[in-house]
C-alpha cells in the first residue's frame, strides 16, 4: 500500500476514533457535555444495590485532632460514601479522600463535603437572629456569598444552613440560629440566605448548595428544650412553620434537613405528610433530604421504630434521602430492599436525587479543590467591610433616655463587665471554623474609637458564680469616668444546640454589679452580647441606654463602638419580642385574638411585652405620613417617611396586615412586607407597598390551601393604618 494510502487509511482510523471509538470508552455519565439527567440515569443503571446504598449515607471526616495525624485521612471510612462532613481547615485532607473516592472505587463517584457554615466560615457575621434585627436581605445574602466563597474555597459544597425555624421561645438555645418568631421575616430572610449560598448556579465554584433546616417545627419544642416533641395543628403548620421553607424550595434550595421533633405523634424524620405529600409532591422538590444527626436512629427513643431496621423503613419511606452519622441505612436498607420493604424505585428516587446534586455541583468534572493558603481563602477586604455593615446593622437601640448616646469623642468611659474583653463570646454559637483571635473586643473597638488614654477598663465580675472581688476596682474605673458602658451577656455556650435555659435573666452577679456600679451615679450605657432575648426588667431601670449587640462576629468591638460615637446610626429593629419576665413565654406579636380584651392578664403583671416585636430606636427622628392607595388594581399603597433630625438615617419601614374577621381566626397582625432605606437629614423617602391580595391579605387553611375573604382589612405601617375593604367576588 503507497504511503498516501496508509496516511488516509490512518487519517480514516482516527476520525473513528475520534467520531465515536474512543468516545465508546468514556460513559455517558463522565461526559461533561451531556445533560445532567441523562448522566444521572447513565450512572444509576451502572450502580449495584450496595453502590447505591452507600450514596445514602453521611459520616464524618476530620475529627481526629491528634497532632500526630491531623490530616490523615480516615482509611475506614468507604470511598464510596456518599457525602462526609468535613471538619479541616484545609482542602488538602479532603482532597485526599475524594481522590480515594474518584480513583479507588469502581464508578468514581465523588463525595459530597459538607459543613455547618451558619453565619460565616472564618469570617463570621452575626448570629443569625441578630441579621435579621437588620431587616437588610441584600446584606444577608452578601454575607452568605461571602461565606460561600471561603467554604467552598476549603473544599465543602454543602452547607446545612440556613435555619429557618420560627421562635417564640426565648430559652430555647436555637433560637438565635434563626431569623426570629416572625413568619414573612424567616421566609425572606430565608430566600435570601440560599441566593447567597447558592448564586444562580450551583456549578459556581464559589459557591454551596443550602440546606434547609429544621423541617419542621423544631422552634415549637415544648417548654423551649431541646430534642423534645412538639404540638403542631395541621393549621398552625401551614400558617406559621412551613411558609419559610416553603421561601426556600422556592429560591432554589438544593436541600433541606429533617428535623428531631415529634410533630403531635408523628416525629419529623419520619412523617411523610410533611417529606413526601408537602415537600416532594406538592412543592416539587428535587433534591434531597438529609437526617439530622442520628435522627433516624432516634425515632427509637420517640417511640416511633422498634428498632434501627424499623426506623431505616420508616425515615426512608417517608421521604428522608440521606442518613447522617447513625448507619441505619448503611446496615439496614439493603434487607429492607430485598425483603421488598422497601421497593427499588423509590431507592432509585433517592440516589437520583443525591447524584443530580453532585452533578449540578460540578463534582464530577471538578473533584478537587485547588489547595490554596489561608491568607487567599479566608477575611478578604469585602468580607471584613460587610461583617462590619451586618453588625452594626444588626445591633438595636432598646433605650436612649436624654439622648446619653451617642457620646461625644472626648467622654471619659469606663468599659465594664464580662464580656468587655471576650473574644470568642462575641462570635456565637455555631461559629464554624471562626477564630477568637480575628475578633475586635468590645474594649479594643472602644480604644479605638475614643482613644486608649479616655477608656479604662475593669472586669467587675464573670459572667455567673459569686465573686464580687472585681466590684471595687470596677467602682473605681466608673468613678474616674464620665461614663460606664457595661458590657453583659451571655456566653457562646449559652445558646445554639442542646443550650436551653429555663430563666431569661442574667445570671445574679451580672445584674448585681450594674446595681453597685449605679449606686456611683454616672450614667449607665449597657451593652448586651447575647443570643437569645432576655429579662430586662430590673437591668432597664438602671441604665440610661441599652445596645443590644447581640453576637456581632468577627467584626466584633468595631461597629459598635462606632454605633456608640454615632459613626454609625443605630437602625436594627427586634425581629423577637424581649418579655418582662420569663413567666410571659410564650409572648409575641402575632398571637390570636383574646376572648376578652380587659381582663385575662396576669394579676402581676402587665401583658405587654418590655419591648414588642419591631421596637428599635435610631439617632434619627423619622415621622410618618398617612399611608394612601395610589392604585386600586393592582393594589398598591405608599406612605412617606420624614427624617425631622440632621442626622443621616435608616428606617425600616413594616407593613402589616391585620383581618378582623375571618373563617379562621388570624394573629391580631402580621408582618406582610419590609424594606429599609437611608433617608438623608431632613428629607423624606417614600415606601411602596404592591399588594397581592390573595399573597398578603389572604390566610392559609389547614390543608395548606390559600383563601381571601370579601370584608374590612387594616394596613399598618409605623403609627399610621389604613382601611381596605375587599369586595365581594
Ligand atoms: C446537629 C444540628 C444540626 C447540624 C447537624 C450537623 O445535631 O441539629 O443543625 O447541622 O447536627 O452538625
């Protein structure tokens, strides 16, 4: 054959080659080109029953802290597992796991990192409950970018946040994990938190995909313990627990996460009204859901399951994808498959639902992440900028009696109390991989910001026990100063999981030397680190000014010294109600109507809160006008907003709405819509409302169904209201 011949006859070959031969030993699932539901049935069809089992199963990788082998990598662990939460600091031990996993293993399916990444990675934001005082979503979602961004950057693609269970119980410690007791805030805040996370796709390598939690109802826990069962109404269910969730299906959330309550009888992690009929049928929901830990097992404890394999059948029937930590599904799940317990199409509908993730992540064509410094991955300029905007927009001015704040830049302060130089109590609970080091203590910030030579500082107490040995010195600082800021609270351990705590008060010490030190006569400015809220009654009388800094982050003393000089305008508003006494719980705004307006109260107390839901003053002094209709259909109402001072300012403006009357009786109002503007010194900005009748003036019934009434409605905004009336259909 002439040379010419051969050079076609090779050139044919490899056209073939390339037109299909080679490509005959690439499958269809590590095709990069193909859609994602086709790889996904590619490599389901390729899977052997243990394969898939084990797609199902979540453990943990990075535990072992021993210097000795701080980044080893867990050899027991299956490479095959389907996702792992990753506690390193680094991508490199993941790295070296997941090449155990694309490499070693027979299909090469990667793991899943995941990680609590809450309020921040490194850099950490406020707690949750104190983002949502800020009422500034746009900020939120920065911040979840942000921390998307340095977790993803360390090799995690999943996120079990955010929380958005609606609280009203300020002892249970998970309170400050979420947006707060109001339904519309927790459903916002919540759509904002997976924008965040999530971007607009997932395959953004700076990006993670959002795991809705605790579906559902966790934040009714009786008595505001923890892992005890709670008594839900199916109305009460759809009216007040599901909404947010339902915000986060919507957004996009690529996952949600089972929560330990027993709902009146049927525990969450196995209810399959809630995973299957709501979750999966009614919202559509294609992605997965994930047990908390050891939940599954857990439903023995709940008197649900006989055993581990009884309660694998139930979770796993009921709609729960993914078990984490407790190996039920491991050891179980295959017997129930073959015994016919459970039926192959619906385990082929839950690997489904965890490969179509990893796919979307990227996972398959991007296993590794690039292994890159601290210094690149973590506190970034923007990062740092916006952990300091959240916290300052977070913190709320409860009290400012005769304008005490802001002080001017040469008072002499005496900066007092147990939390006045703490670091780590300043970050919260569920802080992630956040260091006491990167925090700015509330004495430092005030250092900073008045100068060292006019701040003193004295410890005064701990935050609990008996030890009054500091008073003296403490006395000493505030009688050589102009004025005390006493810096009291709570400390990290306080709150977040397994934290409930039977009284809101401060331990006794705390408010015994705010008693001593207002006994000197100098006025008072107390500022509150805290997650949950808390009993001021007695506190209140003795400070001239309260901030409620809440747990500000990594930020930390910064902005609120800032909001003390009044570089910052206070602008937060309580998105949880603070009662006079723990006695008041449960106590929030949006409660159903009384049968008797006068009487009912406590005979020793008032039944007002100390201070409501939505209660936050600024520096600013912003007057309302009436609230008007601009426009019938659609319906859209306004109201203007007058900033009276010459100081710059933000107002948030609430809508709410109340129904007087209705075939199911409603909250006396409830949280409708929001936004927050600056408003320069002396203008005036006008907020607009667009209602959606059904949307914002209607109600939900019992089987989730939404309804408007013809009838009388009320709008509030601030001090105005307005009366609308729906007609007749
Ligand atoms: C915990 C928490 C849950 C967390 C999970 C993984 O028990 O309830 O919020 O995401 O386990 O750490």
């Amino acid at each position: 054959m002439s040379i010419s011949r051969k050079r076609i006859v090779i050139g044919l070959l490899l056209m073939a080659i390339g037109g299909g031969g080679l490509r005959a030993e690439v499958p269809p699932y590590r095709r990069a080109t193909l859609p994602v539901e086709e790889r996904v049935e590619d490599l389901l069809s390729r899977m052997t029953l243990r394969e898939k089992i084990l797609q199902l199963n979540q453990y943990t990788l990075g535990r072992n802290d021993n210097p000795n082998d701080r980044n080893a990598v867990n050899t027991r662990l299956p490479a095959e597992i389907g996702s792992l939460i990753y506690m390193g600091s680094g991508p490199e031990m993941r790295n070296r796991m997941q090449r155990r996993a694309m490499e070693e293993t027979r299909l090469g399916i990667p793991i899943l990192f995941a990680y609590n990444t809450v309020h921040g990675f490194r850099t950490i934001f406020p707690i949750p409950l104190a983002q949502a005082c800020s009422w500034n979503p746009r900020l939120v979602e920065a911040a979840c970018a942000e921390a998307a961004r340095e977790t993803r950057l360390t090799g995690i693609e999943w996120t079990f946040a955010p929380m958005v269970d609606v609280a009203r119980d300020g002892r249970w410690g998970r309170i400050a994990e979420g947006f707060g007791e109001d339904v519309h805030a927790n459903a916002v805040f919540c759509a904002a938190a997976v924008r965040g996370f999530q971007g607009t796709t997932l395959s953004d390598t700076l990006r993670i995909a959002a795991c809705l939690k605790h579906y559902v109802g966790y934040g009714a826990s009786l008595g505001g313990r923890d892992y005890v069962p709670t008594e839900i109404s199916r109305q009460t269910l759809w009216d007040t627990y599901l909404p947010p969730f339902e915000a986060g299906v919507r957004a996009g959330a690529a996952t949600l996460m089972s929560s330990f309550n027993d709902i009146s009888g049927v525990p969450a992690t196995a209810n399959g009204y809630t995973l299957t009929e709501i979750l999966k049928k009614r919202w559509k929901h294609d992605g997965f859901v994930v047990s908390d830990w050891d939940a599954i097992l857990q439903l023995v404890n709940q008197g649900r399951a006989s055993g581990r394999r009884e309660a694998a059948q139930l979770a796993f029937l009921a709609g729960v994808e993914m078990d984490m930590t407790d190996n039920c599904y491991r050891d179980h799940l295959e017997s129930l498959v073959e015994s016919g317990k459970v039926g192959i199409e619906r385990l082929d509908d839950a690997v489904r639902r965890v490969l179509r993730l990893k796919f979307r992540l990227g996972l398959f064509d991007r296993p590794y992440t690039p292994e890159r410094p601290e210094t690149e991955r973590f506190q970034r300029p923007e990062a740092m900028a916006l952990a300091d905007s959240l916290a300052a927009e977070s913190c709320v001015l409860l009290k400012n009696d005769d304008h005490t704040l802001p002080l001017a830049p040469e008072t002499r302060i005496a900066v007092i109390g147990p939390l006045a130089d703490a670091r780590d109590h300043l970050l919260g609970s569920w802080c992630g991989r956040g260091e006491a080091r990167d925090v700015t203590s509330l004495y430092e910030g005030m250092c900073a910001e008045f100068g060292a030579e006019n701040v003193r500082y004295a410890r005064g107490c701990d935050f609990n026990g008996e030890d009054r040995s500091g008073f003296p010195e403490a006395v000493a600082a505030a009688r050589a100063s102009q004025v005390v800021v006493l810096c009291l609270g709570e400390k990290r351990q306080w709150t977040g999981e397994n934290a409930s705590r039977s009284t809101l008060a401060l331990p006794p010490i705390q408010e015994e030397l705010a008693r001593v030190l207002s006994e000197t006569g100098k006025p008072i400015v107390l500022l509150l680190g805290n997650g949950r809220p808390l009993e001021l009654s007695r506190l209140e009388l003795l400070c001239k000014a309260i901030l409620e800094i809440w747990q500000p982050g990594t930020a930390g003393g910064k902005p609120v010294a800032g909001l003390l000089s009044g570089r910052w305008n206070p602008s937060g508003k309580l998105a949880v109600t603070f009662p006079r006494t723990t006695g008041q719980i449960p106590i929030y705004y949006n409660q159903r109507r009384n049968a008797r307006m006068d009487q009912g109260s406590y005979l020793d107390l008032p039944d007002t809160p100390l201070y409501p839901f939505g209660h936050g003053l600024s520096y600013s002094d912003f007057r309302y006008g009436e609230i008007r209709m601009v426009s019938s259909d659609p319906m859209v109402l306004e109201v203007t907003v007058t900033n009276a001072s010459s100081r710059d300012g933000a107002e948030s403006v609430m809508w709410y709405v109340s129904d007087p009357v209705c075939r199911i009786t409603r909250p006396v109002r409830e949280l409708r819509h929001f936004e927050k503007r600056m408003i320069r010194a002396g203008g005036s900005e006008t907020f607009r409302f667009e209602v959606d009748p059904l949307c914002d003036l209607g109600f939900v019934d019992e089987k989730g169904d939404r309804f408007l009434e013809p009838g009388e409605y009320w709008i509030q905004a601030g001090p105005r209201k307005f009366r609308l009336f729906i007609p007749e259909e």
